[in-house]
C-alpha cells in the first residue's frame, strides 16, 4: 500500500466519522423539533436547530418518512446502549435501572410525537414497534436481572408489563399540567424495591 492509499483510506474514514456526527447531530435535532412541533414541522425549523441547511437535511433524508423512522431507530439506540453504561458505571442496579427508566421517559415523549404518523398507513413505519420492542427488552431485562442479583428489587417483574406501564403513566398526562408523570414512575421504580 503506498502512502497515496493510506491517505485516500485516511480521509475516507475520516469523512465517514464526520458524517456519522454530521448525521447525529441532524437526528438529535429532529427530535428536539418533533417534541416541541410535532413531526410536521418546517424542514427549515429542523435545519435551524442543526446548524445546517435544509439541502443537508434532504441529502441525508430524501423524505419525511425517512427521517422520521432515523430518529426513531436512532433514539431506540442510543436508550440501548444506555443500560449497559449505567450498569457499568458504579451505580447501584436499582439505580441504574431508575436512570434509565428516566432515558426511557424522554423517549417515549419523543415517540408521543411520533404517535400518529407510526399509526398512519405508511408501512414503513410497520416494523418500528418490532424493533423497538427487539432492542429495548432485553436491556430492561438485563437492568431488572441485575437488581434482582443484587437483592434491591423483588424477583418474577414483567418487563413488557413494567415498559408498557411506564408508557401508560407518560400518555396519562395529556394536557393536565397538575399530572406529573415522572413523579408517578419514581413512585413505581421504588415500589420494586425488596421490602426488608
């Protein structure tokens, strides 16, 4: 390989790293605009919010549809990849897991964005839930094993039944500002606890 390759191979990876951020920060954005517009907002007010043109946006989503399932799935990762660092970061399990029940509540006020357009007909919103379900279970089950291991929480949890109960809780709040659904979800993560 002579020293022309290696820099070719060089700015290749580099590119690809910068538009993996570029990428991020594009999603990260969307979501932001999805909470407090709705997924119809103006690519505008999404581009504004990144930092970029709206050509950037359409470059990398072609269609509405196809942002809207990246910052979906993009969302559903990064809850993923934080079960196992709030394991790993020296808290204890039933910590974790209420940490990440937190993340989990961010999410889901995103996803109440996305609610309507996920139940439209497009079917490329159709394996949304499948894949949500796929990633995110198994991380919960991880979290709840581990408190369960450690002697903090009751062992035989649901976890669908405790995700779907904290989705319950998060869609309750409607537009009631006196419904606070954190405080409601505080109360059920601690009513895990093993009681001595």
């Amino acid at each position: 390989m002579g020293d022309s390759d290696r820099d070719t191979g060089s700015k290749t990876r580099s590119k690809r790293v910068d538009a993996r951020r570029n990428e991020k920060t594009l999603l990260d954005a969307a979501a932001a605009v999805f909470v407090k517009s709705g997924v119809e907002a103006p690519i505008r007010d999404i581009a504004a919010e990144a930092g970029v043109g709206t050509a950037t946006i359409y470059r990398h989503f072609p269609t509405r549809a196809d942002l809207i399932v990246a910052v979906y799935r993009h969302q559903v990762e990064a809850l993923a990849a934080a079960g196992p660092d709030l394991l790993a970061s020296g808290v204890t399990p039933h910590a974790a897991l209420g940490l990440w029940i937190d993340l989990f509540v961010d999410f889901l006020v995103t996803k109440l964005g996305l609610a309507a357009v996920l139940q439209s007909d497009d079917p490329c919103f159709d394996p949304l839930h499948s894949y949500f379900l796929d990633r995110l279970v198994p991380v919960c089950t991880r979290l709840l094993d581990a408190a369960v291991d450690s002697g903090e929480i009751r062992p035989g949890q649901d976890v669908y039944e405790l995700l779907r109960g904290v989705a319950s809780l998060c869609v309750g709040a409607g537009n009631n500002p006196r419904y606070d659904s954190r405080r409601l979800i505080g109360l059920l993560i601690a009513g895990l606890r093993r009681q001595n």
